[in-house]
C-alpha cells in the first residue's frame, strides 16, 4: 500500500505552497511546534494558516521546519 503522506522539507516549501492553498495542512517549526489548519495565503517571508476554531496564525517561512499533508486530499492540476 502507497504512503498518503507527503512531507515537504524547508528547501521546498515556498515552490509547493501554491497547489496547497486552502488545503488542510499541518505546518512543523524548527522549535517542534506544529499547527493545523488551512492554508489561508502566503507571501516569500510568511504564510497564513486558518485553524479548526477559524483562528489565523501567521508564520514565517524562515521558522518552518517541514509541512506534512495528505496527498489523497489535495486535487491534481490538469
């Protein structure tokens, strides 16, 4: 059986963030951290995660350590 999740480590992160807007994702800081929630939007320094509780977190990409996330839930681009 194949492997759902996907595991994007700090080198790629910013060229994998456009295909997972509004997608649920789990984003890990370097301190060990980690956030849920939607991808909201981003920018090259920093991006917006929107929780369960409808709670923006702003990020920047510099603290990121990896974004884990589940393949089968993000669509494909055609």
């Amino acid at each position: 059986m194949s492997k759902r999740l996907v595991r994007i480590s700090t080198a790629n992160i910013f060229p994998a963030l456009e295909k997972l807007i509004k997608q649920e994702i789990n984003v890990i800081l370097q301190n060990g951290n980690t956030h849920f929630g939607k991808l909201a939007s981003f920018t090259k320094e920093k991006l917006i995660l929107t929780d369960t509780r409808n709670h923006s977190h702003q990020l920047t990409l510099s603290e990121l350590y990896e974004i884990v996330y589940d393949h089968a839930v993000v669509p494909t681009l055609k």
